[in-house]
C-alpha cells in the first residue's frame, strides 16, 4: 500500500495578506500523523494534501482548496487545524476530503444556508474536528444533494437548522459522529440512504435522526437520546423523537432511543422499521415505539421501559407491529396497546407493571399471542379487550399473573377472544378470565389458574365456549 505523505505531496495555499503571498509552513511528522489517521478513517491511502491558516477566517483560502477536484485514484485531502472561521458557503468539488485535527474548531459566521454543500454526482468526506454553527439562521453545517459522502470522527453542533442533510439520492456514511444542540435535526434524510455506525445524536430540538420520502437508514451503536428540547408540556402531536421514520425504512441495532420527549421511535406514513439486538426505547415522554396507520415494525431483543405513555403503540388501519424477545416495564399507561384496527403478534416477551393496563386492545385492534409470553403486574387489568376487537392466544406458555383487577377482560358485542393453546392465569386479583357484556371467548379446556379470586368468570350477556 503506497500513501503519499504530506513532505513529498503537500499543495500549500497562498494566505492572502496585504499584497503579499506566505506559504504556510512544511508540515511537522505529527501533522502528517494525524492527517494519515484522518485520511485513513475516510477509507483514503493514496492522496494529494492541500494546506489552509491555522487561525482566522479561512473562507477563501478553503474554497481555493476544495475547488480542486481530486479523482477516484488520486484524492485531494485539505488540511485544517487550529481555531478558524468559515463565513460563506463551501462547494467541494469531486473526490475533496476535508481532514482536521484533533482539537480543531471550524465556526460558522456566515448567512448562507450551508457550510459545507456536496453537489450531485460528487464523492467525498470530512474527518475530525467540531464544526459549530453558533446557532447562525437556519444554516445546515453540511449537506448533499445526489452526493456520497463519508463523516468520521468528528461533531457537528448548534447548527441553525440541521447538523447534516442528505437530499435527491445521496449516500450518507456516518462513523463515530455527534451532532447535537441543533436546532432542528441532527441528521435528515430525504429520498436517500443513510450507513450510520457510532452515530451520537442527542439534545437536538426535534430528532436524533429523521428519514422521509423513501430514505433507507441503517443505524447501528449508536445513540439517540435526550431528542425533542424544543417541546414543552403535552407531548400530543408533538415532534421530538429519537428516530422519526416517515415513509422511509430503519434498520436499527444496539442503539439506544431513550430519554427523548416524545418517542423514542416515531413511524408514520408507510414506515418500517426493524429494531433489534440489543436497542432500548425507554424512559421517553411520550411512546417507546409510536405509530401511525399503514407502519410497520419488528422490534426484538429489546427494550421498551419507563415511557411516559405506551411502551409500544401499534395503532391505526395497516398497522402492524411484531414483538419478540422485548421487554417493556411500568409504562405509565399501557406496556402495549393496539387501537383503532391495528394489529401486533407477540412471542417470548415480558410486559409487566404497565400504570393503566399491561396490554390494551380496543377499536378494532387484532392481537396475538404467541408461545412464552409473560404478562404481569398490571395496576389494573393485565390485558383488557373491547370495542369489536380480538385476541388469539395460540402459543405454548403464556402467564398472565399479578394484575390487581382481572388478568383476561374481555368486554362488550363484537369482541371475541380465542385460547387455542393452554395458558395460565394465576394471582390476578379479581378474575383469572372474565367474560362480559355480549363479548366471545373460545377456549380450550385445560388452561391453568392459581390464586385468582376466581377462575372465570362471565357476566351480561358475556359468552363463553369450549374448545374440544
């Protein structure tokens, strides 16, 4: 592997000064360190390096670098370091890095809508440094439009709108970014495709990261947490989430969503949304999990604890949310609701200490139970299901336990219920099974029950039937 080093490559840029022309001086070996490690994160060996000011504002002299196109063989790598200004906007052209030091701090000072802008059919990077937008307009620090652009190591904050922006086909690798204290979102895609690895965003005014219009995200250790400071009081209808999917695709591993004042996820339009391996969407103001109709969601090996409403919301006409292997404790309303026509299958889960109920169906909603499967704790009643929707109960090993009212309600014409494997019902305050109001259940015989008041129960014209 050949790299040029920055002694036998260095292409130094002229310092405008009065009437005169200094060449900045010849890099130290430590400078050419930390511009291979630069270079290295954004995948680069061989390459050409163009020197900036260390101090002031660098405006011109950075435009002058980064207007020199590189090739896919031959990069051109521009170095920054030291404490600089930026005061309008920059155009990189193709196969331009920007490397900075450690340490290094570019601020804006400009009025344009961007620092930095990758146009269409143009590949390029930053690494290193914090780019600061000092809260300036409604700049967004960097930003493509049919661009592929790599980010690492680096932070971007207090930008005026957006931290980094994909728009019209871009390609976004993020690696070991922050973005965080911007204004709107630290991380917004539209019609385009986002690789995020290490990616902390966290305390932007509305959310972590936002993918719209049939964007495809995929995120992975990463967090995005502490999202939506901008909303204060009832979180109804309010935008603040850690990942906002709106007609767009997630695929989400080992990331924490938590802390954000609305949701931890938020899906609406046609989302989808994969959540797995470790991910946890909990202690949000409003929902672990949101969603609106026509979404879809799988969530496993994950977490949805301490919400402030629902653990996990799967509501609406077309909606449908697959839990397993989740856990979701003491949501101050429901560990998992399912209203208005929305459906959920559930296997191998813990839902338990929900505020209100533990699992709530109601207005049409459709839910199923699959195999192992423990509902317990319930303020009230563990699972409760009305309003002409159902439940099938079809796995193996299903407890529903501890509810300090019934553990199993099923109320009022057009609600039916189906137990077509034994489950158990033990502890549960009031009625292990109850049957009420012109509601249905099918069971089969041989279920199990401990320790309720009663076993089952059926009252108002509530039906019950055996399953042979």
């Amino acid at each position: 592997m050949t790299i040029l080093t920055l002694r036998a490559t260095a292409v130094f840029v002229a310092l405008a000064t009065t009437g005169a022309s200094l060449l900045a001086p010849v890099p130290t070996a430590a400078a050419e360190t930390a511009v291979d490690a630069g270079a290295a994160t954004l995948g680069l060996t061989s390459y050409t390096v163009s020197e900036v000011p260390t101090s002031g504002d660098i405006t011109a002299a950075l435009k002058r670098a980064a207007s020199i196109a590189g090739t896919s063989y031959q990069p051109s790598v521009v170095h920054l370091s030291g404490a600089v200004s930026v005061s309008s906007i920059i155009h990189p052209a193709n196969n331009v890095y920007l490397v900075a030091d450690p340490g290094t701090t570019v601020t804006w000072r400009g009025s344009d809508g961007y620092l930095l802008r990758y146009n269409a059919g143009s590949t390029g990077g930053v690494s290193g440094g914090t780019w600061d937008g000092a809260g300036r307009s409604s700049t967004t620090l960097i930003g493509t439009s049919g661009a592929s652009v790599t980010l690492a190591d680096l932070t971007l904050t207090h930008a005026g709108k957006y931290g980094v922006v994909g728009y019209e086909k871009s390609t976004l690798t993020l690696r070991n970014v922050t973005s965080s204290y911007n204004k709107v979102d630290g991380v917004h895609l539209e019609g385009s495709t986002l690789y995020a690895s290490g990616l902390r965003s966290i305390y932007n005014r509305r959310n972590g990261v936002q993918l719209s219009t049939g964007s495809v995200g995929t995120i992975s250790a990463s967090v995005l947490d502490r999202n939506g400071q901008a909303v204060h009081g009832s979180t109804d209808g309010k935008t603040g989430h850690g990942l906002g999917v709106a007609s767009a695709t997630a695929i989400v591993t080992s990331t924490s969503m938590s802390k954000n004042k609305v949701c931890g996820a938020s899906l609406t339009g046609t989302a989808h949304a994969t959540i797995s391996s470790g991910s946890h969407l909990d202690s949000n103001g409003r929902h672990g999990l949101g969603t609106t109709p026509g979404t879809t969601a799988t969530i496993s090996d994950s977490t949805a604890n301490y919400d402030g409403y629902n653990g996990v919301l799967a509501s609406g006409s077309k909606t449908h949310v697959t839990l397993e292997r989740v856990t979701i404790t003491s949501a101050k309303k429901m560990g998992l609701s399912v209203p208005t026509s929305g459906s959920a299958t559930v296997t191998d889960s813990v839902i338990t200490g929900g505020n209100k109920y533990d699992i709530s169906v109601s207005s049409k909603g459709r839910l199923v139970l699959a195999g192992g499967n423990t509902i317990s704790g319930s303020h009230s009643h563990g699972i409760t299901v009305s309003g002409r929707s159902s439940i099938t109960i079809s796995g193996a090993n299903n407890v529903v336990t501890g509810s300090r009212r019934d553990g199993l309600r099923l109320t009022g014409s057009g609600t039916t219920g189906r137990i077509t494997e034994p489950a158990s019902f033990v502890s549960n305050r009031d009625s292990g099974v109850v049957v009420v109001s012109k509601a249905k259940l099918w069971m089969v015989p041989n279920c199990y029950f401990s320790g309720n008041h009663k076993a089952i129960e059926k009252r108002s014209g509530g039906k019950l039937y055996s399953l042979a």
